[in-house]
C-alpha cells in the first residue's frame, strides 16, 4: 500500500485552516495541524512531514521564526509559506530564510494544490547528480552535504538552492529561463500560469552566498532576455 504524503498545516485562522485540511484530505493525504507558532514548531521539528504549510502571522512565534528554526535542523524539509499577496517584504523574508515557495493570500486551492504536488514530487530530486561543483579556483560545493567553501569561509545551502545550482550546472552551455528551472526544478507543469517571484529571490540569495561581490556576478549570471547561467571551469 502506498503511503499517503504526511503534510503539516499550521494555520491561526479557523475558516482557511479548516478549509485546508478538508481539501488536502479529500486528495489523499496525511494531514495534521496546529493554529499556534509554538505548537506548530515542535511538531514540525519532530520529522515527521514530508511538508510543512506554514502561514506568516501567528500567535505566539511568527512563520519566519518558524522557518528558521527548522533551516536549523534540517536544509532539506519542504516548506511552502503564505504570504499577504500585497507584502513582498514577506515573500523576500520567507524565501531567504529558506522556503522552497510560497503562495500569495488570496490564493486558488486547486493551484495550492498543483503547487504542493509539485514540491513534494520534487522533494530530493537531484542530489545523486553532480556530486561536486567547483566555481572559479576558491569556490567548492558539495552537493550531497548541502555544504561549500569559499576560501576560507563555510556556505551552507538548502536542498533548493543545491538543485537550482545542478540543473544550471547541467545545462551551462546555455542560459536557463525562469519558467524552465519552474518546471525542472520546482517541478511546475508548463500549462500552469504561476505568478511568482521564488525564482529570483533564489537565485539573489545564491549571489550573496557565492559572488565575493552579489552585485557584479561572476558565477550565477543573468543573460538579458534569456534566462540565468552559471559559470564554471572549462569543460
């Protein structure tokens, strides 16, 4: 028997809660709860969820502290945030602290559930290729550990951030387009019309562990029109 995707809500608000339990259920899934930050987070840093559905405001610790708290523990839980539609400042704060996505307030529930699917399909993906990538004569990163050097400074990485870097990193003879890393590496069918910024705030966060200097790239480049590559040795 196949075992059901175990996913966590934590969810204040009783209507849209109930609403998301009742609907991830119906398509088959393992669903447990809390409406409380503190609640939420033992449960979430118990193991025990293939994905954590974490909104940002809540009563005792916010969704922020939340995903930090479990980046500490584990870089390779999926995580999904919602977010005020109108805030980027909590879509910039949510993907930097480490969320594999987010979806915006109001949101479509059959698009939160596609999303969902698709995170978890993608869920540890990737991690047997490229075992190791090396960027310019200082920088290394080990994929399988999550982990790199630059000199003599230690990176850590979440597993999003290692399969964005392995799909560029296959594909470096050419720039990548947004809506192709959407696909391959979050796992988005091509028919989906998903506005979302996730992409980019990714790959910024990426500059700032990689680029001695974020703001004129040597590695992670953007190509005007096209897309992002990255910049290795020859091959």
């Amino acid at each position: 028997m196949t075992r059901k995707p175990h996913i966590l809500i934590i969810e204040d608000e009783t209507a849209i809660r109930t609403g998301l339990i009742d609907v991830f259920v119906y398509h088959g899934y393992d669903v447990d709860f809390s409406a409380h930050g503190s609640e939420g987070l033992a449960k979430a840093l118990s193991g025990k969820f293939d994905l954590v559905l974490l909104d940002v405001m809540l009563p005792g610790l916010n969704g922020f502290e939340i995903c930090n708290r479990i980046r500490e523990q584990s870089r390779d839980q999926a995580i999904i945030m919602l977010t005020a539609k109108s805030n980027d400042e909590d879509i910039i704060e949510g993907l930097s602290l480490g969320a594999d996505d987010y979806v915006a307030k109001p949101f479509s529930v059959a698009q939160l559930v596609l999303r969902v699917q698709a995170v978890l399909r993608r869920s540890g993906q990737g991690l047997a290729q490229e075992a190791l990538i090396r960027l310019g004569d200082e920088l290394t990163i080990d994929c399988r550990n999550l982990s790199g050097r630059r000199g003599a400074q230690t990176l850590s990485f979440t597993r999003r951030e290692i399969e964005i870097l392995q799909y560029l990193q296959r594909h470096a003879d050419r720039p990548v387009a947004r809506e192709e890393l959407l696909q391959k590496v979050w796992g988005y069918a091509n028919h989906l019309a998903i506005e979302t910024r996730t992409v980019d705030i990714h790959i910024a966060k990426l500059r700032r562990k990689i680029e001695a200097d974020p703001a004129e790239p040597r590695f992670l480049i953007t190509v005007r029109g096209a897309g992002y590559r990255l910049i290795g040795p020859p091959r």
